[in-house]
C-alpha cells in the first residue's frame, strides 16, 4: 500500500522541510508490523512528489507480533495490501510534524494552503464510492476514485472493493493529512488494534476544526472507533458540547442581532435590505430558491408570499435559528408551508443537497465567515451547488463612519470576521465571476452618501 502526496508550488522542494524528510535521501522506520519507506521519486523545482510506501509483515500479525486485538485468524487476507489503520499509523510515526503543521525551517508555509495532489491506493471503499464523496467533498476536496478490477485479466469478475483515490486542491498540508488519518481506517471500517480512551483522544485532536460540523459525524466516530458505544457516545457528546445551547449562546447571538439592528435601525436597513433581495429574485425569475445562512427565516417570511416561488430552502448551522424559523410558519396554510423545507448545515462543506437551484442567496453572511475560511465558503456555493443565480449582501464598512453609535475601527456586529469597503467587495465579485463562470453587477443598498456610498452592498451573480 502507498500514499503519494505531490505539490507544484515552487520551488516545489520544500516540501521535504513540510514533512522534515530530505529529497535526496531514502527514509526507513521498522514498525510492529512491518516496515515503511518514505522517498521523493520526484523532486524538482516546478513539482515534487514523495511516497510512502508501506510493507506489512502478514506472518508476524498472525503470530501475534504486532499485538492488540486484531491478529488476523488466517494468512490469506488484504492487510498487507489495503490502506487502512495500518497507513495510518505509519502516517502518524513517519511524518507525525506534517500531520500536526510543524516545520522547524518553513513554519510559514506550513500554515500557507498550497496545491495538492494526494493518491491512495489500493483503499478500501467499504460502503461504495459515494461514500467517498460523502467524506471528502464536504471537506472541500475535489476526488476521483479509480475502481480497481478483482482480476486485471478476467474483467467479466467486475470490480473489487478497492480504488485508487486522488484527492486535489489548495490546502494546508496538515488539514489534509488530518483527513485522511482519521478517514482511512473509517473507509476501511477495521483496525488492527484495540480501541480505548487514547484513540478517542486522538481522534478529536486530529478531528479538531472540521469533524464537529462534518455531516457524516456520526459515521466516522462509529468507524473510527470500531463501534466502542460507550466510546462513541462520549466523543459524540464532547462534539456536540454547546452546539444547541443553549439559551445562554442563543441568547448572546440575539444580543448581537439587536445591537447591529439598532445601528442600522434609523436608516430601516435591515428591512430594504431583505426587500432588496427578494425582488431581486423575482426579476430573476427564480423557482427554486436558497436561504443560505437562512436564521430565523425573515426573508422566507417575504418570499412565501409570492407564488412564484415553488421551492424554497432555509440552510442553517443553528439547529436554534432553525427551529425559529420554522415557528414562524406555523400559523400558514399546510399548502403553503409545503414550499418550504429547513436544512442544517455549514455553508464552507459541499453539500450534494443544494446542487440543481435557480438561485441562491447569502444576505449579510460572508462577514461572519472567517477570511481564511471564506474560500471553502466559495468553492461550496459557487463551484459545487453552483446555482443560475447567487445573491450577496454585505455592509458597506466605508459607511461606517457615519454611524454615531460606532466607534471607531468597530464593526457592526460583535461577531463580524471583516466589514469589506466598496473596492474590496467589487474586487471579491470580479474574481469569484471569473472563477466560477458569473456575470456580476452591483447594487447599493440604501441612500447613497456622496463619499462613503450606501450603507450595505449588494452583487448578483449570474450564469
């Protein structure tokens, strides 16, 4: 079994200082159950690719060398041949820096997201291919799986269980190694040891940013954890921790809310804002329509009123907005709320469930999106549902000067990541529209100041 991890970023040779292994050298580590070998049959300039390749002793697991609960009962068997918790581990002990972002001499690109191209193989795919996707895509990977024949000369015997996976993209190396660490041993569904309280603790630190949100959270700490209930539960419960809270967290996200609406009220933004937005998606003809960061549902609440709109989806991260915002409805006509349809889920992962829209729309939401985050945000929406039409609003923060109860540099909302000036979101429309295939034109939301423009900004994207 092998994992070839490759990068053109240049000079493409530094990679050996992300993973502390020099090019020009073979790197040896004798295991429990086997040996492991890391080398760079490529390294130049323009592009460098190591592998690591791993040779697993089948005789030794089945006489009990590698100890554990998981010697195998009989010789013919696939671990010396599959990825699985085997890689794993020959990942965490060979390039154990790389996985956790450390680099003694390229600290700052190992925190830089760089282009990547990993192939596994042979991997188990042991709930199919779209599993795969299932895992990945949300984690923003773009992913072949090549299946692997069970004969390569009897083909009429159709595939095997295997594939060759390639993941590619622009990430840190670490977030992607981390992935992988934790998904291998899940796709494969086994391990070759025994599962306690230390493997729970590393799953959650290898997990840590990405699998508390993932929507196949309680499939991967299952896997990973072979099915351990009492282990599962208390990961599941530590994932989970304040994630509906919460009435203090809803609370305090109120309180924000409030204070922002009391910034703006004079100026009655928040309501021609939303105003601004459904007619907008009324002069675009749409049917099918997403709320994407829908809250507490107030511009479902304009566009359930217009027939037009056969189809209408409200996707949320708060299990609490959205709870709000289907209390909202209650008073409406079965027929009516029918139209209607409440996901939840985190607008930086792929999701398969909002591909096939007329248009979507993103009102004062990319602001509370980290900025280091934002182009997981960007390859979800625009690249993967890729909708006909995408609505963005967004505050005017050359604007903000004007607003007596904002002090200086100080944002509108307590939980704003960034207030982007007029050239900056038109410079951010301009390059999503040339990536993504969008024409884009903009709108001010508001009266228009002479100097500092309209208080909030508006782009639609179409195709």
């Amino acid at each position: 079994m092998y994992l070839e991890i490759s990068t053109t970023h240049r000079p493409a040779t530094d990679l050996g200082f992300l993973l502390h292994k020099n090019p020009n050298r073979l790197h040896q580590l004798d295991l429990a159950f086997g040996k492991a070998w890391l080398c760079f049959p490529e390294a130049t300039e323009g592009r460098c690719t190591a592998a690591l390749i791993l040779d697993v002793d089948t005789v030794g697991l089945v006489r009990g060398k590698s100890g554990g609960d998981g010697l195998m009962q009989q010789y013919v068997n696939d671990r010396p041949y599959a990825a699985s918790s085997f890689l794993s581990v020959a990942m965490g002990r060979m390039i154990r820096e790389a996985i956790s972002g450390r680099s003694k001499e390229r600290q700052e690109l190992a925190e830089t997201a760089l282009p990547l191209t990993i192939r596994v193989a042979p991997l188990p795919a042991r709930g199919g291919p779209d599993l795969l996707h299932r895992l990945f895509e949300p984690l923003g990977h773009s992913i072949t799986c090549e299946p692997i024949p069970m004969d390569a000369v009897r083909r009429d015997w159709g595939a095997s269980p295997y594939v060759t996976l390639m993941i590619s993209g622009t990430i840190r190396l670490s977030d992607l190694l981390s992935h992988l660490y934790v998904l291998i041993p899940v796709l494969d569904a086994r391990k070759h040891y025994y599962v306690g309280d230390d493997e729970l603790e590393k799953l959650l630190a290898r997990g840590e940013g990405w699998l508390k949100s993932h929507p196949e959270r309680e499939l991967i700490v299952s896997r990973y954890l072979k099915g351990r209930s009492t282990l599962v539960r208390e990961a599941l419960a530590r994932l989970t921790e304040g994630e509906d809270a919460e009435p203090e967290t809803a609370l305090d996200n109120a309180k924000k809310d409030i204070a922002e609406e009391a910034i703006e009220k004079p100026l009655r933004l928040h309501d021609h804002r939303l105003d601004a937005v459904a007619d907008a998606l009324k002069r675009l003809g749409a049917a099918r329509v997403l709320d994407l960061g829908c809250g507490e549902g107030k511009l479902i609440g304009r566009l359930i009123k217009e027939k037009q709109f056969a189809e209408i989806v409200g996707v949320e991260v708060s299990s609490i907005a959205l709870a709000r915002a289907a209390d909202r409805l209650e008073r409406l006509p079965d027929r009516v709320r029918a139209r209607v349809k409440f996901l939840q889920g985190a607008l930086i992962y792929r999701d398969a469930r909002l591909r096939g829209y007329d248009a979507a729309a993103l009102v004062e939401v990319i602001e509370h999106i980290e900025p280091e985050r934002l182009i997981h945000m960007e390859r979800a929406v625009f690249g993967d549902a890729a909708p006909r039409a995408v609505i963005v609003t967004t505050p005017n923060a050359d604007y903000n000067v004007l607003f007596e109860k904002l002090s200086a540099g100080q944002f509108r909302h307590a939980d704003h990541r960034f207030e982007w000036t007029r050239a900056e979101f038109s410079d951010w429309c301009a390059r999503i529209a040339k990536t993504y295939g969008y024409e884009v034109s903009l709108e001010p939301l508001g009266d228009i100041h002479e100097s500092h423009g309209a208080p909030s900004q508006m782009g639609i994207f179409c195709k």
